[in-house]
C-alpha cells in the first residue's frame, strides 16, 4: 500500500474491499431465517471470492503484461492475495460448518442412540484430521521461518 503505483494500490483495495464483503456478510447472514438460506449465501459468496480472485481471472497476468507492476509487485500481490483468499475461504468454511451442524442437530433429534453415536465419532475423526492437517502446515511455516529467519512481508 505504501507503492505510488496507482494499480498496485487498487488492486491491495480490492483485497481489502473482499474481506469487508466477507466480514459484513457473515454479519448479516444471521437475517437469514434458515440455516439452509445461510449456507446458500455463503456458498454464493464463495463463487463470487473465486470471480473475484486476481490470479484466477486473469488481472494479474494482465498487469504484468502490459508492465503496469513489475515484478516484485507481482510477487507481493500474489503473496498477500493468497493470504486473502486462505483467510477468506476458512472463514466461509468455518461458517458453513457451524449453519450444517444446525440443520444436522435436526437431523440427529430423530436419530438413535447409536447411530448419534457413530455419527458423533465420524465426525470427532474428521475434526482431528483437519487438526492435524492444520497443525502441519504451521510447523511448515515455523520450519520455514526459522530456517529464513524471518518471512518476507511484501513490498
């Protein structure tokens, strides 16, 4: 944000402007009056983060091909874009995740005993795989900082 380069800056808005979106979205989801309309929602503002996303549409290659940015502006925007993204599609998963056990916990009223209890134990597995995923790629990226010591923080 610090460049003078007029579309590096509208470019750090636009990501900026994207998590807003998301922020103010998930805030007035809860207007939502089912847990399904929720999930639609987010499932809409999903397909719109991946429109919206500079690599995959094609701005970024544009910007560098018609030499707006150079190269280290290239880089930090795709760095600090994929953070964006990252950030924003947990978020969105997170959310979706929390709108599903709602409309399961319907589901599950009617259920038995034992099979609430096969699906609690389904679950429980799934949570600590995505657990461990997780905590894999933070030691990757404690490794990886360690060993450069400190990250590169953009331009």
């Amino acid at each position: 944000m610090c460049s003078e380069n007029k579309y590096v800056k509208r470019e750090y808005n636009a990501i900026r402007l994207n998590i807003a979106l998301l922020l103010r979205t998930l805030f007035t989801i809860e207007e939502q009056t089912s847990p399904r309309g929720k999930i639609e929602a987010l499932k809409r503002f999903s397909l719109a983060l991946e429109e919206r996303d500079i690599i995959a549409n094609g701005t970024l290659d544009k910007l560098i091909r018609e030499q707006k940015i150079t190269s280290d502006m290239a880089t930090s925007l795709m760095k600090d874009n994929s953070y964006a993204y990252e950030i924003q599609s947990k978020l969105i998963s997170a959310v979706e995740i929390i709108f599903a056990n709602f409309i399961s916990t319907e589901k599950d009223l009617s259920l038995s005993d034992e099979e609430t209890d096969r699906l609690m134990s389904s679950r429980r597995e799934e949570i600590l795989d995505q657990l461990r995923q997780e905590e894999a790629q933070i030691d990757a990226i404690a490794g990886r900082e360690n060993r450069d010591g400190n990250l590169d923080r953009g331009v």
